[in-house]
C-alpha cells in the first residue's frame, strides 16, 4: 500500500497575468499546517512558474496543457512535453 501524501493547492484557471496576493495565502497556510503548499493561480508561462516556485513549494499548471491538448489533438505530446520541459526548467 503506498502511503498518500498530502499537499494544500490554490488553483484558478489561465491569465496573462496575476494580480492575487498569492505571498498572503501561502503564508496563512504554511501558519496553519505543515504540508506542503503548491500554487496553481493562472500559470501559463515559465515566468509565472519561476516565481510561484519562488513563494511556495511548487507549481500547478493544468488548463494551458489542455488548451495546447485542443489545439495540436494527436501531436500535442510533443507540444506539452516541450512546454512541461520550458516550465520545470523556469522553477530550477
């Protein structure tokens, strides 16, 4: 049996830019538990993904992947795989 790990995640959905006071969630989160907080407010691009890295412990990017799914069908593999590569390498 594999043991669940829990983690808080803040999600919404794409933008071109986020004007949220992610710091202040994250901070009242982190006073209250001790699991790990990851950030998914409007990430689309490796720059947003650098600095939600910077503030929590990671980034979720969920509806860019889709909108690069519907738009490139069967060869979207190769987009995500390429975008997936350009965000981790944003948060190293």
């Amino acid at each position: 049996m594999r043991k669940k790990k829990n983690f808080c995640r803040c999600v919404t959905g794409t933008r071109s830019e986020i004007k949220t006071d992610l710091t202040s969630i994250v901070k009242v989160v982190r006073e209250n538990t001790d699991i790990p907080c990851a950030i998914g407010f409007d990430i689309s691009v490796p720059e947003q993904a650098r600095r939600m890295a910077e503030i929590s412990d990671g980034a979720i990017v969920g509806s860019a992947i889709i909108k690069l799914l519907e738009k490139y069908g069967k060869d979207a593999p190769e987009y995500i795989g390429e975008y997936v590569k350009s965000m981790k390498d944003a948060m190293r």
